[in-house]
C-alpha cells in the first residue's frame, strides 16, 4: 500500500505542474501549437534519464521506494511519454535495436489510429 501511496501523491504533483506548464505556455506562445506538450516530453525524458542514472548510481538499495515517488509518480504524471523514451531506450541499450524500433513505431501509430478510432466513436455516439 505504501507504493500505491507514493505513486499517488508523485502523479498529482507530477500532473499538477503539467496544468501549470501548459497554461504558461498558451499564455507564452498562444494555442495554435502544443508548445506546451512538446516541451512537457522533452523536459520529462531528461529528468527521466537524469534520474534512472542518479538513482542506479547512488540509490541502490534505497532506490525503489525514490523510484516510485519520483519516476513512476512525478514523471508519471507529468508526462507518461518520460516513460515511454525510458523503455525504448533500455530495449536499444539492451542491444535489441527491433524491438526498440517496433516499441516506438507501434505505438506512436498505433496510439494515433486509437484516438482516431476514439474520436470516431465518440462522436458516433455522442
């Protein structure tokens, strides 16, 4: 329970500051491009890789419980495509060079053709 915890209170701050940095950016740049997103994913992968380092460097032991709170939560929560470029690249440096290419390609288009097909129902139903 104490994990589910973690993982709860790290998403909302993580998804919290998200709100913020998107409202920021539309006030920035105005509304015609996601700036906001972008940068999101961009910033989130960093501290993504910034932290798995410093934690398997450092936290050995310790580390799980950081992991979920910061990781799995906060980044969670900021932006689950911090997630997404951890895992694609653990397949790379793994060495498995197709699954890391059929991890990225699948699911940016089969995430595409989903809220394609989801709007399509929705709208359908709506």
């Amino acid at each position: 329970m104490n994990a589910l915890f973690l993982v709860f209170v790290g998403g909302g701050i993580g998804a919290s500051v998200r709100h913020i940095v998107n409202i920021v950016a539309a006030r920035l740049f105005g509304i015609s491009f996601p700036w906001g997103t972008m940068g999101i994913n961009i910033a989130g992968s960093l501290a993504m890789g910034l932290l798995t380092a410093w934690l398997a460097a450092r936290y050995e032991g310790l580390g799980q419980g950081l992991r979920l709170f910061l990781a799995t939560g906060i980044l969670g929560g900021f932006t689950t495509f911090s997630a997404f470029s951890l895992d694609a690249a653990v397949l790379w440096e793994r060495g498995d060079h197709g699954a890391a290419a059929f991890y990225v390609l699948g699911s940016v288009v089969l995430s595409l053709a989903a809220i394609f097909a989801g709007l399509l129902i929705g709208r359908a139903v709506a």
